[in-house]
C-alpha cells in the first residue's frame, strides 16, 4: 500500500483542482491520499466524488496553522469534524486575516514593484485561502521573478521588510481544538530548518502531552539530522510518525508519493479519526 498524507490543491496554494490532484495521485499509484489544504476544507467535497471515480482512498484533512515559541508551525489535522462549530470559527477567523495580511504585504511590496491587490486575486478563485504563494505568482506575472521560488528567496522570504505575519492560534490550544472535533493532530515537517527557526523538544514535549498524536519525519524538508532527533523524539513521547511529500502541483518540486506512510500508521489515523476514509 502506497500511502501519502500530505497534499495542497488549488482551495489553498497548490496548483491543481481538488479532483485532478486526486485522479494525478490515483495516477502515481498511490493507494491511499490525504487532501490537506491550509486552513480549509472547502476541497473535500470535490475530492471525495473524484476518489470514489478513480478507487483511490481519499483521507479528509487539513493543515491548520498554528504558532509556538513565536515560530509558525502547521499541523496536519485528520478526519476532524469540519462542522464543528469552534473548528470552523477558526478556520475562518485564520483565513480571513490571511486575506488582510495579503494585503498588507501587497501594499508593502508595491512601494518597491509594480504590484496591485488585483493582481493577486487574479491568481486565486472563491473561497481559495491566500498565502504567499499566490503573491509569488502575482510577481510572477509581473515579470517580477521566474518562479515561487525565487520569490521565497528574495521579497516574500520570512524576514524581508515586506513580510507581515498573520493570526494563527496557539499550537497547544490548536491541537485541543483539533481534538476536540474529533481530529488526529499530527505536527508538519517539524525539522524544517529552511523555513526559518523550529520548535524546541521541550515544546514538541509540551505538545504531545495535549494530545499530539504524530510527528512528519519523512519530509523532503527535514534533514537527516532532523530525521533522526524526530525519530528519537517520537519514540520518547510515544508520537507515531509519518512521511508525505507535502504536493502543491507545480507550485513545488514536490512529487506526489516521494515520501510514503507505513499502512498501521493510516490505520491507527483511521481508528482515532472522526470522519470516515472515502473508498470507492
Ligand atoms: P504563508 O502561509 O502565506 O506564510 O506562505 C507559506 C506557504 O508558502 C507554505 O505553506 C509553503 O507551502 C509555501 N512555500 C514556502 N516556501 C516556498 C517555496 N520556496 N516555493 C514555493 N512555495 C513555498
Ligand atoms: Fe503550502
Ligand atoms: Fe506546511
Ligand atoms: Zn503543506
């Protein structure tokens, strides 16, 4: 079994509709796929009719910004409840601010490149949750800068003067929150050092002691030292652990299937889970 659960469709700042990154990864040969988009749900629906089409397994999720010791970090958050009330309040409470941060680096950058909010939302459709990406591409279409990455490496990178930050909740009032609708929180590419700092192992310790039930340790953006301090960390904390590629389409290097789940793992996700898997 071919198992990857981490993946962005264009509801967030992947490139490919809900239903072709699903029918891409039935395509892969993957056997079972999470859809993960940040802070939203909006793509399930899509997926799920597309995973029943292709028999592929579909794993309903959603990577959650949160924030601790000061530094971003993402939790993937599986199988919750979406219609849970706080969940959806603050979803859409992220999302929104997402939308006004946008703005607030548009208006930052703009005083340097030709750039309009204009631009931006032509690079997004309804309900899409705004990130830098979508800028990244703004600039792109401006000639500004080849590629998203080059545009992470140079205005939008985390420390530019154009950078603003935008809300996310606590990771600890996170991972309750994710818990409580029902949801499997499990910490994204921990070890991502390229990102800007990482967390600390006492915070991963003051985490999994709130419920965290996983760390991704099989990310393209964990190093092999970092693989290996979240190996050990995971086993400490009696935390399983997970590999995915982290997929965003042609937004990212990142292939689908690069990095794979073992099957007890997606098993145990499936047990602690609210929702039900989608099979055909
Ligand atoms: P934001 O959430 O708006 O702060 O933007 C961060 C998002 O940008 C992350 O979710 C990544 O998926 C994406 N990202 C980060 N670095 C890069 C990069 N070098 N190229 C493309 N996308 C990136
Ligand atoms: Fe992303
Ligand atoms: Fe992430
Ligand atoms: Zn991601």
């Amino acid at each position: 079994m071919r198992i990857d659960l981490h993946t962005h469709s264009a509801v967030s700042d992947g490139t490919d509709a809900p239903a072709q990154l699903v029918a891409d990864a039935a395509r892969a040969g993957l056997d079972v796929v999470a859809l993960t988009d940040h802070d939203t749900a909006q793509g399930w629906d899509e997926a799920a009719d597309a995973a029943r089409a292709h028999g592929i397994a579909l794993v309903r999720g959603i990577e959650l910004s949160a924030r601790a010791d000061g530094v971003s970090v993402h939790l993937l958050s599986y199988l919750p409840d979406s219609e849970h009330p706080a969940l959806a309040g603050e979803l859409a409470r992220i999302r929104d601010d997402r939308l006004a941060r946008a703005r607030r680096i548009v208006e930052r950058v703009a005083v340097d490149f030709p750039l309009a909010w204009e631009d931006v939302l032509a690079q997004t459709g309804p309900g899409t949750t705004v990130g830098r990406p979508h800028i990244a591409d703004a600039l792109v279409a401006r000639g500004h800068v080849p590629d998203r990455s080059a545009a992470f490496a140079t205005i939008l990178r985390t420390g530019s003067p154009y950078y603003v930050p935008h809300y996310a909740p606590d990771a600890l009032a996170a991972i309750a929150l994710v818990l409580d609708a029902g949801g499997v929180p499990v910490f994204a590419h921990p070890g991502a050092r390229a990102r800007g700092r990482i967390v600390s192992d006492a915070t991963i310790a003051a985490m999994a002691d709130v419920g965290l039930a996983g760390l991704e340790v099989a990310h393209r953006d964990n190093d092999p030292r970092q693989r290996e301090r979240l190996t050990g960390l995971a086993r400490e904390l009696g935390l399983f652990t997970t590999g995915s590629s982290d997929y965003h389409g042609a937004g990212k290097p990142n292939r689908l299937g690069e990095n794979t789940t073992e099957p007890e793992i997606f098993h145990e996700i499936e047990r602690r889970g609210r929702q039900a898997v989608i099979r055909a």
